[in-house]
C-alpha cells in the first residue's frame, strides 16, 4: 500500500494493521512467531486476509513486562524483516519499538513505518530517523512505562490531556524532521477501564490535527472487564465492537490481530457509509 494513502484517508476508508509479535511473553499471542517460518506463514495469512500494514514487534509492550535489550530485541525482528519485506511487496511493513538502534535497522531493511508507543518520551531521536528515512511515525500517548503503567493512572480529563500531549509531541516531532505522523491515543496504555471508553467515544476531538488516527484496543483487557473477565482469545467480538465505534468516531487505521474479522467489520462498515 503505498504511504502517501494514509495521509488521504477518510473516515469511511479505514485500513488494517495486523500484530505480529515476534516475543515470547506478549500478552496473546507471546511465543507463537519467534520462528521465521511460522512468522511468514503467519503474514502470509494476515495480507491474504485483508492486512494493509504488518507491525512487528520484538519486545512485549504488556502491563508489568520488562524490557529487553537491544541486540535481542533486534535478534528477534531482523530475521523476520529481511525474510519477509521482499516477499510481501503489497503491503508496508511497521516496526514497534521505542529503540533507536532498532528502529534505525529497520528502516534500513525496507520499514516505511516507525511504531513508537512511547511518543518520542524515551527516544526523540526516532522523528529525526523518520525525517530522515522519510517514514512515517506513529505518535502513541502513554503514561508511565510497561512495567508500572497500569498502576493507578491518572488524569485531570484524559481526552484533553492526550489532546494536550499530541500537541507538545507534534511539535517536537515536526522539528526534528518527522512530517508523516500518525495519532495513537494508546489504548491500554496507562489507562483505566473509564479512560479507554472515554477515549473511543471522545476520539473525534482527535480529528482537529487532521492527521490519520490509529486505534488499537485488539483482545485488551478492557474488554475483559466489560465482559465478566472473558479470558484474551475470547476477546474477538468484543474487538470489532470497539473498534467500529471508533471508526464511526474517526479512527483510520485499526490495529488488530483478527484481520479477517476486522476486514468483515470494515466492509460492512463502508456499505452503511455509502448510504449515508
């Protein structure tokens, strides 16, 4: 898909960006693609299904996870990466991380997309990366780091304050060279149950930087608050019910890992879009 599509998106065109987690202890589907034939079959899957986007991510981003190094963080995507870019052309291929090293060996092996859920707090040096690879950035708001964000967060009102977020980083990012951004509010991310539906049912006061908005609330434990405790691969209904209210509140890019599910969503949504 090429870049510049994403910078044309409407609100009734939204596109897919299937997870692939290249770990051992991510909270779905950790340990299932550490190997690079499973992680092929797994993309070749996803693109067959409807994936736009392919984001790839070796270090566990999960409430209470710690960090890993560099070099295994690398261990982990670069295999995956080489095997895989010149094989699926059709689609762009995202890196998740907040590591400069790593971002910077992405991008040199064909990654158009730097996935940072820090939003440049641990490394600002990834939007002069992006300026200079011409990649597009993925700007996510978060409080707190993995390992103690879910720890009581809070917020004097969390829609204005990511707005206010978005603000500053905007144009930290800009400075540094970074002109393709992507909004993430960071579902999940040092937020509580109430903060995450406040952000989905608020995310069209996002749309005033009029950049493309990224949502993933993919088998989140929110949903299993919602829904009596329903364990992670229980979580797919729940999913696509977030996410078509936040495509109906703007959000252009879904990130997911039921793409078949989400490609469905999104086709119905479309129809009823049309007509409207």
């Amino acid at each position: 898909m090429p870049e510049d599509k994403l910078f044309k998106l409407s609100g009734n065109s939204p596109q897919i960006m299937g997870i692939l987690n290249a770990t051992p202890d991510s909270f779905s589907d950790g340990g299932r693609y550490l190997d690079v034939s499973r992680a092929m079959d797994r993309i070749y899957i996803m693109i067959k299904n409807g994936a736009d986007i392919i984001d790839i991510g070796g270090e566990s981003t999960r409430p209470g996870s710690d960090p890993v190094s560099v070099q295994e963080e690398l261990d982990r995507v670069m295999p995956i990466l080489e095997k895989a870019i010149p094989v699926f052309k059709k689609v762009d291929f995202s890196i998740d991380t907040s590591k400069y090293e790593v971002a910077k060996k992405a991008l040199e092996s064909g990654v158009k997309i730097v996935n940072d859920v820090s939003g440049l707090q641990k490394e600002p040096r990834l939007a002069d990366l992006c300026g200079e690879f011409d990649a597009i950035y993925v700007l996510m708001h978060s409080q707190g780091d993995p390992k103690t964000m879910q720890k009581n967060p809070q917020y004097s009102d969390v829609v204005k304050d990511v707005v206010t977020f978005f603000e500053k980083q905007l144009t930290e990012a800009k400075k540094r060279g970074a002109h393709k951004i992507i909004l993430d509010p960071g579902i999940g991310f040092g937020k509580t149950l109430e903060h995450n539906l406040r952000l989905i049912a608020h995310l069209d006061k996002f749309r005033k930087f009029s950049l493309p908005i990224l949502v993933g609330a993919s088998r989140k434990s929110m949903i299993g608050q919602i829904l009596d405790g329903r364990p992670t691969d229980d979580r797919v209904t729940g999913t696509i019910a977030l996410h078509y209210h936040s495509m109906m509140n703007g959000a252009n890019i879904l990130r997911i890992h039921d793409v078949k599910e989400a490609s469905d969503s999104i086709r119905i949504f479309k129809a009823v879009q049309s007509q409207s």
